[in-house]
C-alpha cells in the first residue's frame, strides 16, 4: 500500500534521498543547478532578443535605451568594481556614480553575497539531515547503529537480490551524514538493494513515525553495546531497547504485522521485552548462541564453516516448505527434491521434529525444515530423482573417553561454554582457565560453577597466554581442545585490540604445534576461538586455528535470517542444545571398512547410506584435502547435488544431523 503524501512531501523525500549519496549527490546537484540556471538565462535572453527583434523599439525611445543601459553598467560595477574603468572616457560628473557603484559593491553587495551563501550552506546541510519523512513501504528497518550493522546489510542484500527496488531505513541516535559516508566507504556491494538513513532517537515515537514503521515488514533493535561492555552499560543497552521495542509496537499498533528481532543481555529484561508483543518480538541471546556454537564446533572440526553457510543467505539456507504429501514417509521424502535436503517437521500445532523417524507419514499440515540453494528451487517431486546404491557399512563408533579443555582468557561466553561443555564429556573431565591476572570475582564466579557440574571439574591457572613462555609451561598440545577467548575482560577493548591480541596467541600455538611435529609427535589439539572483525579471517587462518567463529557475522546472520522468517529461531534452538539433534562432522571411517578406502559414490548415495546409521540425515561432506583453502569453502560441500560423486578417503568428513558426535 503507498503512503499518501503531498507532491511537495514527495519531493523533499526525493531531494534527501539523492543528497544522502554523500558529497558525490551534493556536487551533482550543485553541477545540475548550474547547467539549468545557464539554460534558464540563456532562454530568456533569446526571448528579449526574439521580441526586440519582432516590434523594434520607437525612434523617441532613445532615452529609455540610454537609461536601460546605464543600468546595466550599474549593475556591472557594483557587482565587479573593475567595470569602473569603462567610465575612463565618461564626462566627468559619471565618474562619481561609478565610484558609489564600486563601494556599494565592494561592501554591501559583498555583504549580500555572504548572506545568501551562508543561507545557501544552511539549506543544503538542512536537506542533507534528511528530516523529511521516509516514503517507502514492505522495507527492512534497522533501529541502532554500531558494528553488526554492515554485516546485516551485507545479508539483506542477499536475501533481497531476487526482489524489486529493496529498501532497509536505518534510524539512529548518529549524524546521518556521519552514517552515510560510513556506508558509502565501507558497503561497496549494495546491487539493487537501496538504503535510507535518518536521525533521531530510536525509542522516539516521533523519528519511529518518521520512518514509516507502520508500512515495514520487519525490524532489527540494535544492542547500543557489544556483549565484552561492562555490565552496567549492558544493562543501559537493554533499558534502551525495552524503550525502543515499546515504542515501536505503540506506533505499529495491533493492526500491522511486523516482525521484529531484537538483541538483549540479561534474562529477564529478555523475558520483558518478549511480553511486550510475544507473537511479534523474537529476542536473542548472542552470547549464549556463540558459546554454544563453540562447544559444538570443539566436538567436530569444520563445524563452524556448516554454520556460517547455513545462517547466511548466500549459499544455502533452511527454509519451511509445504506441498501435498500424499502419504509419503520422511524416509522416502530426501529423494523427492533435485535441491534440498530435509531435516526435519514442524506440525499443524507448531511442534518441532528434527531427525524424525524414516517411517513417518507426513500429515497434509506438516510443514518440513529443508536445506536449500533458494526457496525458488525447492520443488516437490511426484517420484524419486535418483536411486541410491547399496554400500557397505562399517557400523563403528567413536569411543567416548574423559577429555580436557583449556580455556585462554575469559568472557561472558566462558562460563556458558563450561556448563555445555561438563553436558557432553565424561565424569573425570577438566577444565583449565588460563589468565594472566585472574581478577578476585572470577575465583567465586568459577565456584559457583563447579557446584552445578556433574562431570568436569574446573581450575584458574594465573599465567599469562600472550607470553610464549608460560603458555608452552602448562603443556597446552596435551589438552583435547583449546578455546581462546578475549585476554582482558574487564577492558573495553575495540575488536582489533582483541583480534590481535588472539593472533599472538594463536602465534605462540602454532610455533608449539611445528616445534612437536618437527620432533614426530602427533597432534590432535583442536583450536577454537572467536573472531570479532570479519575482515580478519584470513589472518586468522593462517595462523593454524582449526575452527573459528565470526561473532558479529554470525549474530548477525541470525538478526537479518530471523527478520525474515521468525519462526526459524525454533530450528536455531533446536539446534543448539545437546537434547535432541545437532549438526556434527563426521569422520567417514564411521560409515564405511577401511579396506574401502578410497571410496567413490554420489552424494545421494551418502544420504541413503547415513540413515542406516540410526537414521542420520547426511547434508554434505568435508574433505580433508582442501580444508585450509578458502576457495574451496575449507573442504565443506553441503547439499550438492544428489549425482554429484565424491571420491572419499578415511579422514574425510560427513556433515551429518545426528543424536550424538560418536
């Protein structure tokens, strides 16, 4: 539905939305304005030519010619008092005008012109803070600014490439000439998607109206800190957005469907905020999700890039799809789709059921969680589109035994990753915490923890992992997994500083690691840690992490995925708890005789061989050969096509949703 708005509305909203191009919209408007005043003039002089030309003027006329003209001179002395000199002739009584004309210019036409310019730059920094209201509608609106926002931009234009004319609207408590050139600078690749700034508080309901908040189709609150900010100011950030989700709902109203994501610290303002509008609101927990994503990538390597495809929208996504089923069990559902694999149902009552049993008769109101390249490509077959080959399986386990963890540092997500960590491991279990200066609060918050433990125990070593020396003191390649997280956690530090900081000591590892492999020692410590700045990454690889999370990317994946389509949270919860079933990367001496090996078959044939083993649902594999190349998304193929063949060797990976990692 368009917005009614005046023409007069809807051309300041055009002005605005040209000049929030930054200085390149300015000088092209100033450059357009120029072109169209020569035209203007230029016109007009070959009209006063065209008339004279036509009716002549009359013989008694000379006086009034002379008169024009001495106005005209005038006009060209006081405007340049070097046009004096055409009075060099004159008699001498012309002289006088002629110097009246050039003082009067040099002083109060001068005057005027540093009015009017100073009026003209006011007018145009007026137009370029964009106060006119937004006239667009079905747009993405962002409430807040600060570092998720480029990465969400980057998502939504992904998610909107298919559409025609996307829009996001930011509003935030920042300069929109501040946050324009932020974007042109720094978002180079927008394709067709169009993007609006204003300024204004975001829990004012006046900017809220500005906005048009009442015609989005969804809204993303920002946090206005990030999840290492002391707890005070975490506590601010959760004020504000409980401020701006009450706003928002208050402008909407009842009536307007709008989905809304929102990011708070503390678990009861989460559960505030959700009372506000439950069927609209959904809320996250970065830290918790993140800390939970590095448990389960410590469990199977690779885990983090299946993630990082699953929650982005380039690449493939998990989509809710229905059709008329016919009957069909969830067994034979896989090899009903040329794109897609099934993960899952989710009933007529809302109910989830991921890794449903192979004799399930799908219901005419069960909608399936599938895997797809695009919602475009899932197409429901009336027959299968290929057959599986039989291939022999080698029905192992991995045997679980009593594992160590060393934790490098501390965070909020630390004390989360112990308590997942003690739900998978066996009683016997360790974990170490590694910091330089242990402030007093960590010992009584560390004890608190091993209260509610059953299975591992936890210890505080005070050492410091920046320093080569103390770190390899602690034996640290003699630990099942090493999680490294942020070195100080009681500074605010910026993402580079900790970035870094994770560099060196991933630096140090990496020099242990070569200096045992030069001896003929094996290792088999996994590296996990966490990436603030995406622009990192590369570094980061390099440095000989088997795993690691882009935190703002990820969290962010999940604001722009679930702005979209809400419901998918369920499947994120779902997915990220040890009840139930997780996404694992399995070796694939699980699946086959080592006398097999190298194996060759087609990824459908994968399929239907994984759910032999207590029916495992198989997206992809991982190939150890080109897991340190980026090119090659680090070895991870997911849902390739079901006749794709994949020559696989014994430490060679499936990605696999499964019951447990063993």
């Amino acid at each position: 539905m368009a917005i009614e708005a005046s023409k007069s509305e809807k051309l300041r909203y055009r002005i605005d939305t040209f000049l929030g191009q930054g200085s390149r919209g300015l000088f092209m408007a100033l450059l357009g304005a120029f072109f169209v005043s020569i035209l203007a003039v230029s016109v007009l002089r070959w009209v006063f030519l065209g008339v004279e030309a036509a009716f002549g003027l009359p013989d008694g006329a000379s006086f009034l010619r002379e008169a024009v003209f001495g106005v005209w001179i005038t006009w060209l002395q006081i405007t340049d008092p070097g046009n004096m000199a055409q009075d060099n002739d004159s008699f001498g009584l012309y002289k006088i005008p002629a110097v009246l004309g050039g003082l009067t210019g040099v002083v109060i036409f001068s005057a005027l012109i540093a009015f009017l310019t100073t009026a003209l730059d006011q007018a145009i920094e007026d137009l370029k803070k964009g106060h006119s209201r937004v006239l667009e509608t079905n747009h993405t609106l962002i409430l807040g600014w600060g570092p998720r926002v480029l990465e969400i931009l980057r998502e939504l234009v992904e998610a909107n490439e298919s559409e025609d004319d996307p829009v996001v609207v930011i509003l935030a408590d920042v300069e929109k000439e501040e946050m324009d050139e932020w974007l042109l600078e720094n978002w180079k690749d927008r394709r067709n998607t169009r993007v609006v700034t204003r300024s204004g508080g975001t829990a004012s309901l006046a900017s809220i109206a500005k906005v048009s908040a009442e015609h989005a189709r969804s809204a993303i609150i920002l946090a206005h800190c990030n999840d290492s900010a002391p707890r005070e100011e975490q506590l601010v950030s959760d004020a504000k957005v409980i401020k701006t989700a009450l706003a928002l709902c208050a402008h909407v109203g009842d009536e307007h469907e709008i989905n809304i994501v929102s990011e708070v610290f503390d678990d009861r303002n989460r559960k505030v905020v959700q009372d506000i509008s439950p069927e609209r609101i959904s809320v996250l927990d970065a830290t918790e999700i993140l800390a939970k994503v590095m448990v389960q990538t410590s469990r199977t390597s690779g885990l983090s890039v299946v993630y990082a495809e699953l929650l982005s929208f380039e690449g493939c996504e998990m989509y809710f799809y229905n059709a008329s089923w016919g009957g069909i069990s969830f067994g034979d559902l896989a090899f009903r789709f040329e794109d897609g694999v099934p993960l899952g149902v989710r009933h007529g009552d809302g109910s989830l059921s991921m890794r449903p049993d192979v004799g399930y008769v799908l219901q005419n109101d069960d909608d399936i969680i599938i895997v797809a390249q695009d919602d475009s490509a899932i197409d429901f077959g009336s027959s299968a589109v290929m057959r599986p080959k039989e291939l022999p399986l080698h029905e192992s386990r991995l045997e679980a035994e009593t594992e160590r963890l060393l934790i490098l540092g501390w965070s909020p997500k630390a004390a989360i990753i112990i308590s997942e960590f003690d739900e998978y491991v066996l009683e016997g279990s360790e974990v170490h915490v590694m910091m330089a200066e242990p402030p007093e609060w960590l010992g009584a918050q560390v004890e608190a923890l091993s209260e509610g433990m059953e299975k591992a125990s936890v210890t505080v070593m005070a050492k410091d992992p920046l320093d080569a020396e103390s770190l390899g003191s602690v034996n640290p390649l003699d630990y099942d997994v090493i999680i490294i997280l942020p070195q100080r956690p009681e500074d605010e530090m910026d993402a580079e500083r900790i970035d870094a900081e994770t560099i060196i000591v991933l630096l140090h590892l990496r020099k242990l690691m070569q200096a045992a492999r030069a001896e003929g020692q094996p290792v088999s410590t996994k590296l996990i840690t966490e990436v603030v700045d995406s622009g990192n990454r590369e570094l980061i690889s390099r440095a000989g992490v088997n795993d690691f999370i882009i935190s703002n990317r990820m969290v962010s994946m999940m604001f722009a995925q679930i702005s979209e389509e809400p419901d998918i949270q369920d499947v994120y919860d779902d997915l990220f708890q040890e009840d139930g079933s997780e996404i694992y990367v399995k070796p694939a001496s699980l699946y086959f005789p080592a006398d097999q090996f190298p194996i060759t078959c087609s990824f459908g044939d994968l399929m239907a061989h994984a759910r032999k083993r207590d029916g495992e649902i198989c997206l992809g594999v991982k190939l150890k050969d080109k897991e340190q190349s980026s090119s090659d998304n680090y070895g991870v193929s997911l849902i390739p096509e079901k006749t794709t063949t994949f020559t696989l060797r014994a430490d060679d990976g499936l990605v696999v949703l499964a019951e447990d990692d063993t």
